[in-house]
C-alpha cells in the first residue's frame, strides 16, 4: 500500500528513478520495475545495500540493494575483490540525476534491513521492488525532503525520464554483469621508503630515488592489484602505457 500523503507524480518520480537505475545496474537476471511502495523495514532482501546522500536541485537519499549474486561475483572477480560502493554508483548516480542536477555522496555499504528501517523512518520514503516475476531480486530506495512539488509548472514526470526505458534488465551471468563495472587503473614508476626526518626535508627541486632502474617497465594496477607492465609512451602530450607483459593471478610478487 502507497503512503497515503506521496502524490501520483511523486510515485511517477520513484518509477522514473528506478527504470534510469535499472539500466545500468549489475545484474544476472531480467529484472522489471514493480509498483513503487511505502519504505517499511519488512522490504528486504539477501544481498547488500549502497546507500548515498544528493543536494543539489533536489535533497535526498537513495538506496540500492543488490542481490547475494552480484555481491558474490565482486568479491570472486579475476582482477581480485572489487568494489561493491563503485560498481552500484552509476545506477545512484542514474537514479538520482531524474531530480535534476545534483551532487551524489560517495556512498556507503550497509546490509539492507539496517538500510531500509533507516529510510523507512524518513518522512514520504518511498521503495520500489526490482522483480523478476513475482520475486523481489534487488530495491531502489529514496527519501526526499522534501520531494518535488506537484503543482503545474514544476518537475515534469515524463521529461525526466529515460528516453527509452523499457523498465527491463537483460540477464547476464557470472563475470557478464560486470562487463559494464568502471574501475581505478593506475600506473606505477617505483616505490621507496622514507623516514619522517627525510619527508618533512623535501622542498621544491629534491629528487626523490624510486626502487626502479631507469628503462625498466612501469606497473598497470586495476583497483590496486597488479595486472600488467608496460612501456610508459606520450599519446597526444598525454602519457599512457604500452602493453607488454600480462602478469598472471598468482604471479604479482615475482
């Protein structure tokens, strides 16, 4: 049952928010959106839940919870244990850009009935059910305070969705449903180890010895763990790293 004082184009809002976040969510099966719904505690799910604060055009938060499935295949990908908060943020981001411009928070991991009794304490919160038949499989979670005015003139519905928003997720299994997943890639010249004496030393023009001999290849890091060396080029007065040898799981260390 709909909380009695959310309005139809706010419950508009909710959908809009959800099918925008459906599709660029994770996920290993074909999910559609559901009826938006009050926030109660008794909305959960196994898995995990982001959540995060916006401001900006509109003041709110949203929750995403996920299913055990995607939680799992982060933690077991070949590039090491990824980031559950980064992998969700896209569809926070998709979910709360339906309000109008704002600044998403960096967002934080909870499990979900902690999530969900938080945001169903909130004012007009509002969840809507991410199915797969009549199975919950993952919820988009949003508090607003206060939600878009309803009056003529103010947020139009249909404009802020999605141009086309079919509310559907196509399945994708296993390493599939990260596909789509941004991670930090960063390169590395050298390490060294310094004293505190020697690093509050430093000033404009020191030198500072790296572990590495000059010409030897620079290190590719996906999310911190070392996945490949290269040769460091200048790709339009930009640097970059040639490829040349993919180092094997296993084999970071030798």
């Amino acid at each position: 049952m709909t909380a009695p004082t959310i309005t139809a184009p706010q419950l508009g809002l909710a959908r809009a928010a959800a099918e925008a976040a459906l599709a660029v969510l994770p996920t290993s099966r074909a999910l559609s959106v559901a009826a938006p719904v009050a926030a109660t505690p008794d909305t959960v799910i196994e898995g995990q839940a982001v959540t995060a604060r916006f401001s900006g055009a509109a003041t709110g938060e949203v929750i995403v919870v996920v299913g055990q499935d995607l939680a799992d295949a982060l933690k077991e990908s070949p590039l090491g244990e990824l980031d559950l908060t980064a992998a969700v943020r896209p569809a926070l981001e998709a979910a709360s850009r339906v309000f109008g411009p704002v600044v998403l928070d960096p967002g934080t991991v909870m499990e979900p009935g902690v999530a969900l009794s938080s945001l169903a304490t909130k004012e007009d919160a509002v969840v809507v059910p991410l199915v797969e038949g009549e199975e919950v499989r993952a919820v988009l979670g949003l508090a607003l305070s206060p939600w878009p005015s309803d009056e003529p003139g103010q947020m139009d519905v249909a404009s802020r969705a999605p141009a086309a928003s079919p509310g559907l997720a196509l399945a994708r299994g296993g390493l599939d449903m990260l596909h789509d997943v941004e991670m930090e890639v960063s390169a590395e010249l050298g390490r060294t180890r310094m004293s505190v004496r020697e690093l509050l030393s430093l000033n404009p023009g020191a030198i500072v010895e790296l572990d590495r001999a000059a010409g030897s290849p620079a290190d590719l890091l996906v999310n911190g763990r070392l996945i490949a060396r290269g040769e460091v080029v200048v790709v339009d007065e930009n640097f970059g790293i040639r490829i040349t040898e993919i180092v094997a799981p296993g084999t970071e260390r030798e």
